[in-house]
C-alpha cells in the first residue's frame, strides 16, 4: 500500500479501508519532533494528540480521505508568545489546508485547462469532489512567479469585452512568455508598470499614442520598436485603397468595341450597378452619421432608415467614406473570381443562372445566387456564342499582386500584373514604391526611410501619403522597427491565445482569472 501513496512524506500508513465509495487512509507522522512556526524553536513535549483530514487524489477513481493523528506540542522557547503549536508535516500539511499538495496541484490544473462548471464536472469524472467556486478560487490562488529584469519587452492590448473594453500584455521577448495581463491600455498604467520593473531597454509595440506616451514617462531610455508586421498590414491597406480608387484600371480594354458580346453588356452593366452602389453607400453614411450626431441609439436608426442592425453598425463605425466604398467593393467582388467560369459556361450554351450558382459553389463561391442571377440577367436573352472578353482581376487579388514578395507570385500571376501595371500608370509608381518599402523592410535599412518618405510625398496616391504621415508620428519607433532585429511577432502570437482562452471562459472572463490562465496554462 505505502508503494501506491508515495507522495505521503513524514508520516507511516497505519491502514486503508473503504467506507462508502471513499479509501479511507489512517496515517501517523513519523517525526519525533515538532518546530514552532512562531520562534522556529524544535520540541518534542507532546500537549495533546488530534485527527486531521486531507482530501487526496483518486485512487481507482475513488477519492481518497488521509486520516492523520497529529501532535499539538508545546513551545520551550522561554520569550516565544506560543504557549503551544500544531505540529505541520513539511510536503503533507499546511496550516488550515484541507487537501494534498497533490491534489491542490490536480485541482489548479484542472481550474486553468477547464475553468467553471465543466472544471467542477470533469473533477467529479476523475473522483475529485469540488465545485465551481473551489476551482475558481484554487487558480486565484496560484502564486505569480517573480518578474525578473525584462530587457526586451513586447506590449499590445486585447478585448477583455469586445469593442468596449481592452486590456494590455505584456511579453518578455526574450523568452517569448507573457509575464503580465493589465486591466486597461492608458499611458499612465503602462508607465506604472515599468516604473515597479525597472530594466526595459527596449520595448515593441504596436500603436503609437497612450503606449508611446506611457513607456516614455515609465522607462523613458528604453528604446520604442514599432512592430514591422503592422507597419506592412497598413501599407498593405494603403494599396488596397489606392487600387479602389483605381479600379476602372482593372478592366482591360475590350477587345473590340464594334462587337459588343452579350457579357460586355453585362460588364458595363456592372460598373454602372458599381456606381449606383457608391451613391447609396454615400447616401446612407451621411445619414447614418447625421442621426448618430443627434444622439439617437442604433437600434432606433435602424428602424427610421429600415436597416439591420448589422449595417447600421457598419456605417456607424466605419471612419470615413472610403474605408465603406472598399468593403462594398471587395463584397461585390465575391463573384469576380468566377466570372471568367460563367463566361466560358454561358458560351457554351448553359444559361440556367441556378444550376450555374451550383457549379461556382462547388468551385468555392460564397456569395448569393441573387448576385449571379443579377450579373446573367442582361446577357440571358443574347443567343450567340461569342469568344468572351478578358476579365479584370479583382481588388483583393490586384492587391496581392503588388504586396506580395515577387518570388511569390505565379506566372500567370505576373503576367496578369505585368498587363494590369501596363495600363495603370498610377499602380506603377505605387507598385515600385512598395517594393522599394520591403526592401527597406527586409534588410533593416531604416536609414533610407526618409528617402523612400519624401519619394511618396512627391509622387506617392493619397493613401499612400498618409500612410507616411502616420510614419512621421511615430519616426523613431518607425525607424527602430525597420532597424532591429526585434519584432512584435510573439506578442501577437499570445494575443491570439488570449483571445481563445477568452472564449473557453464564456460569461467569466474576469480579467483576473484571465491573467492567472494566460500567465499559467501551459
Ligand atoms: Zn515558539
């Protein structure tokens, strides 16, 4: 029996018997002597003798109750204020703990993998009797491991509750580990932070503003690193809303205009249904923006405009006009993919707009049989069988094309881009921009950074000039990022796992239980 209960250290197992569904076992400490936890003085003068419980781990799963004949003992330290002590059995006992060390640990783990009822449930499964609250409170009380001297640290906040509320972590980059969850994302909680963990050298971040703000004030010799992924992901935005205010570039010219083809009447009849979209997005944005600035609720625009909650909130929150106009076009453009399919279809003489819905949603189409029943329609009653007419790429894909790293693309894809750079002056100059940013990007030269900025403000499209001024803002952290070696990659990556561990926690995303499962849960 002593084989099976190792972790039963300083005492000798006297017995094991079953009451019920429990093991009972009867056990008796070993030791001689007692040490005052007040004075730390040893005696061996026994006051009186009592039985105390443990809960242990299951065995066969059958929880498992140690009983154990403890010893009060009597302080014989001559000024020690403790007339007398309970003895405590190092590794086994702690003051007032009814359970293991053992089985603590199993119920911590079991609270930090499976926090809430499905903790308490699986415990009861393993023979471990425990409640909701008792797994909530044994992760509370996992202790945190000492914070030592961070020299390099990664910081980015995260939705505690979405869109309301936001939080900030804290990575040691070296490491790679999350040290720390705070419970907003101000200047003056970050500089708090750093001011009680002196040591920072150099911090990641991603946003300029209350970070920027809090590690000057809070470690004001830390060197600020702009994180180089977000950099590239507005870069990347600036391209897209550059090629949307391009996109009559992304048609190629018709092959020949004196014959019109049933599909080149639908093409036109597209940029049309394009330009009629624009003008009820832009309609609809002021409106939405008109009644927001008299203060009236989201679900009382709705009602007035008859919009659903989920577009009133759109145009609600979207910034500007553009930001919309590119949505509107990227959506419209779920069916461009397929387009060159049902052209090929069409010709070949099958017209039924339902079993052509079929087909493309076979191939990987997302969108609504309304929109392709709407993008046949104008050529349905045309008969003749034409060659069909080349077709533009769509923003998303034409966006790829010039963000992506050239090795990366196929030669269709190049040569796609090669014709779509061929009739778009304006691509051109932002293609070779971007290029020239990744270069710099790539081979940490942020000393050519502000060459490559006065090359936009001379010839850069708008968005992408104000990408450089947002670069401009920020042009140290800017140049440290495109510089150093270090970069926010791992704290992103932990960003993600918060936002998973969120989600197993359901309604009970207390910021405080979130931090102890995302400092603990490995
Ligand atoms: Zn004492």
């Amino acid at each position: 029996m002593r084989a099976l209960l190792p972790h039963l250290v300083g005492v000798v197992v006297a017995g094991v018997r079953r009451v019920g569904s429990t093991i009972r076992v009867a056990a008796e400490p070993t030791g001689e002597r007692g040490r005052c936890p007040r004075c730390d003085g040893e005696s061996a003068r026994v006051h009186s003798r009592y039985r105390r419980q443990l809960s242990d781990t299951a065995i066969g799963g059958h929880p498992v109750t140690i009983d154990i004949r403890v010893r009060r003992f009597f302080c014989d330290t001559t000024d020690c204020a403790a007339k007398t002590f309970a003895e405590q059995i190092p590794g086994l006992t702690q003051p007032w703990a009814r359970r293991t060390p053992v089985l603590g640990a199993v119920i911590s783990a079991i609270g930090l993998a499976v926090a809430g009822r499905a903790g308490a449930r699986l415990a009861s499964r393993l023979g471990i009797r425990t409640g909701r609250d008792t797994l909530l409170r044994a992760v509370r009380a996992i202790p945190d491991s000492k914070v030592r001297d961070v020299r390099v640290l990664g910081i980015d906040d995260f939705a505690i509750r979405r869109g309301h509320i936001y939080g900030t972590v804290v990575v040691d980059m070296t490491t790679r580990t999350p040290i720390d969850l705070l419970g907003d994302r101000t200047a003056d909680t970050v500089a708090t932070w750093l001011k009680e963990h002196p040591g920072t050298e150099i911090v990641c971040r991603d946003r300029a503003g209350a970070y920027a703000d809090g590690i000057r004030s809070g470690a004001p010799d830390a060197v600020q690193v702009a994180d180089r992924w977000h950099l590239w992901h507005n870069l990347a935005e600036a391209v897209e809303k550059t090629v949307t205010r391009h996109r009559a570039d992304l048609r190629p010219p018709a092959l020949d205009t004196s014959d019109v083809s049933p599909m080149g009447q639908s093409a036109g009849a597209e940029v049309e249904s394009d330009r009629r979209l624009a003008v009820r997005t832009r309609e609809r944005y002021s409106a939405v923006q008109q009644l927001l600035s008299h203060g009236m609720s989201l679900s009382a625009i709705g009602r007035k405009l008859a919009l659903d909650r989920r577009t009133v909130r759109r145009f609600a929150r979207a910034t500007d006009l553009d930001e919309l106009l590119t949505t509107s076009a990227s959506r419209a453009s779920l069916l461009d993919e397929f387009k060159p399919y049902l052209h090929e279809r069409f010709n070949a003489g099958c017209t039924d707009a339902a079993r052509l819905t079929r087909e493309i949603v076979e191939l990987g189409y997302r969108g609504s049989d309304k929109t392709v029943r709407r993008y046949l329609q104008p050529v349905r009653a045309a008969h003749e069988q034409l060659p069909s007419p080349p077709v533009g790429p769509s923003i998303r894909q034409a966006t790829g094309w010039l963000t992506r790293h050239p090795a990366r693309l196929t030669d269709d894809d190049r040569s796609q881009l090669d014709a779509l750079l061929d009739r778009s002056p304006a691509l051109v100059t932002t293609h070779r921009l971007v290029h020239d940013f990744a270069e710099i990007m790539t081979e940490r030269r942020g000393s050519d950074l502000a060459a490559w900025m006065t090359a936009v403000d001379a010839d850069g499209e708008p968005a992408l000039r104000s990408f450089v001024r947002g670069l401009r803002r920020d042009l140290d952290a800017v140049t440290a990022g495109l510089t150093l070696p270090h970069s926010s990659g791992p704290v992103e990556g932990h960003v993600n796992r918060i936002k998973m561990l969120k989600r197993q926690m359901y309604g009970r995303a207390n910021l405080d239980l979130l931090r102890k499962r995302v400092l603990h849960a490995r």
